[in-house]
C-alpha cells in the first residue's frame, strides 16, 4: 500500500543573492525592513474556508513567516477569473477566505493582508511584465497545459496566469515566496521575467526565491486521493467539532487490518499518519504501538486523531466566530490591508513608468 503521507522538509535554499537585507517596502512606516529581513509574498486563491491540508502546508507557513519577514499576503481574485465561477458566490469565497487566514494567526498588526483586485497596480504591472515575458516558456507551463486540456476554450488569463503571479510577486520587490511545489514552474518563470526586465530596461528587480517546504501531501478522508474541497474528502479548518468527529470515524484506516485483535500497521494507517500533526509525539507513538499490538482498535485509534483535531482546531474555530461576530470587521482589515499594500505597490509602480520612459503619473 502507498504511504499515506509524505513529509519532508527540506532546509531552505538560500543563495548569497537572497539573504541581502529586503528593499523599500517600508513605505508604509507599519512595518519597518529589519537588517536580515526580507520581503515575503504569498497568494492563496479564494476558494472560500480551507482545509487542514492548505492549513499544514501552508497557511501554518505563513503565520510563523510573520515574526521573521515583511510579509505580504494575498488572496488572489483575480486569479480565480481565469477559471468558471459563479459570481454571485465570489464575494463569499473571498470573505470566508480572509476569516479563516485571520482565525489561523495571520495578524494585520505583523503583515499585510490583502485583496488583490483591490489593488490596482497588479493588472498594470503585470501587462508591463507581459511584454518581456517570452511566449514559449509560457506555452511550456505545465498547469497551463493541464487546465488548458481541461477548458472548454484557452482564454487569454489562463496562458498569461504566471505573469500576474510574477507582477503580485515583484509589485513588494518580494524575494522570498513560500509556494507549494505545482507553482514552483511559475516562481522559475518569475526569475526569467526579472532576468528580462533587468536586461532590456535596468537593473531593478531581484529575483525571487521559493521559501519550499518538500511536499507534505495531505491525502484526503478517501485515503486514496489528495485532500480537497471538490472531491468533498477533507475536514475543513473551521469545522465544527461535531463534524470533525463524524468525518474522522468515517476515515479509512489500515485496510489488512480486519479485526480488531489483528496487529495494525501504523506506517500505512492514513488515521494514524495523520496523528503525528495533531497529537505530541509521546501520544504519538503510544497510539501506534496501541494499534501495533493490537491493544487499540481503528475505531479507538480515530476517536483519538478526531478529539486531538477538534483540540487544535478549536482554537481557529473561536476566532473565527468572534471575527464574525463583528459586522465588517474582516472588510475593514481587508481594506486597511489593500491601503497599505497600495503604497508600496505605487512606489514600484512610479519607478518602473521612470525606467520605460513613460510620463510619471500625477499622484
Ligand atoms: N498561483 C498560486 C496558487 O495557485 C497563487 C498565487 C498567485 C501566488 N500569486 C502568487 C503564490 C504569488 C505565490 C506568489 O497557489
């Protein structure tokens, strides 16, 4: 049987390039570079709340990434244009998107989080970028291909996706992007537009680095497939306990294992690999030798995974609750954010128009 999850964490590739102390992107006097400190840039798109697979890799990336660096994170609507989508559902998707980061920690106070669409100067930079963006290594992008497989027609936002990924990346002057391992293509991509632009018009922009944690490929309740919203096999990050617990007692568990005084095999048991990112390590490896021996049953083995989730997990659900409790409050945040974002986006902005040769535009 396939392992039921992999992790790997592999250490940082930092480059003598990448460890420069970040540029401007103090503009706005919160948040201030620090020597060593550099400016992150991550984008999640607004498929609405999130699952503790988008939670364990990458949102928990994102919450720590604030004590160390000028972090700016984004949800990205403008990217979810590219795919069908019914827009009566999108403001929700996006609102529901910015509660749960804010549950999970991420921390207006720390970092700048922020609607895309609300900031204008991605579009603009993003066509800039698109006109040294070659054409063939876009052609080459693998998700392109997939999902241009799958459309019904290629639109144009669909081939030019890794273009606006490198202007939301470059708008912050970012150089270190935390993205799981599909965007690394994109993030590559970016690398050979700063070449591009650096050449044709001037040294400006550095290029950015992935901030990449190995795969930890969170399968879903199935135990087959990797977790996800559409294929309805996940436990989301503001479930209510009730949920968590019916969902886990549905999960498979070890498949050989057809009795309960039958031996378990822990190592591909998708309910106890799932134990090690909820429960201390002791707790752990007491529940594995449990199932091992076959002191424990699956149906103890997953009481025990769901009561450690809903204990992890409560805390992100009583956030949640009270920043909903506050009409407006998450728009508020979400505009405050944008405003911040703005500032530093429009410095960019004014020097790229300087390096083109374009009039400087009236502030
Ligand atoms: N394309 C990314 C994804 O689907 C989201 C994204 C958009 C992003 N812009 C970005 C990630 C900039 C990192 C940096 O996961």
């Amino acid at each position: 049987m396939a392992p039921v999850m992999s992790v790997t964490t592999s250490s940082d590739p930092v480059t003598p390039e990448s460890t420069a102390t970040a540029g401007s992107a103090s503009a706005n006097g919160a948040v201030t570079a620090r020597p060593g400190r550099e400016v992150v840039f991550s984008g999640m798109q607004p498929s609405g709340g999130f699952h503790i697979g988008n939670y364990l890799g990458a949102v928990r990336d994102w919450v720590t990434l604030q004590d160390q660096h000028r972090c700016f994170y984004c949800v990205v609507d403008l990217h979810a244009l590219t795919q069908s989508y019914d827009a009566a559902e999108m403001k929700g998707r996006v609102l529901d998107m910015a509660v749960e980061l804010l549950a999970c920690g991420i921390d207006p106070e720390r970092a700048t989080l922020f609607v895309q669409s609300e900031v204008a100067e991605h579009s603009e930079l993003a066509w800039i970028l698109s006109c040294v963006a070659p054409y063939g290594e876009l052609s080459r992008m693998t998700q392109f291909k997939e999902k241009g497989e799958r459309a019904e027609y290629v639109n144009t936002g669909l081939f030019t996706y890794p273009v606006l990924m490198a202007a939301d990346i470059l708008l912050y002057r970012a150089t270190r992007v935390p993205v799981g391992e599909d965007q690394i293509q994109h993030l590559e991509l970016t690398r050979e537009i700063v070449r591009r632009f650096n050449n044709r018009w001037g040294e400006l922009f550095k290029e950015p680095l992935p901030l990449h944690r190995e795969p930890l490929r969170i399968l879903g309740l199935d135990g087959k497939q990797k977790m996800s919203k559409s294929l309805n096999n996940y436990v989301g990050v503001g479930d209510a306990p009730e949920v968590i617990r019916k969902k886990i007692s549905n999960a498979f568990t070890d498949e050989t294992r057809l009795r309960k005084k039958d031996p378990g095999h822990p190592e591909s048991c998708y309910v106890c690999g799932l134990q090690r990112f909820f429960s201390p390590e002791a707790k752990v490896a007491e529940l594995h030798e449990g199932c091992r021996t076959a002191r424990i049953g699956c149906v103890d083995s997953k009481r025990a995974l769901a009561e450690a989730m809903v204990e992890t997990l409560a805390p992100i659900g009583e956030r949640k609750r009270q920043l909903l409790s506050q009409p407006g409050r998450v728009e508020e945040i979400l505009h405050a954010g944008a405003e911040q974002a703005r500032r530093v986006a429009r410095e960019t902005l004014a020097e790229v128009r300087e390096r083109l040769g374009l009039l400087p535009r009236r502030p």
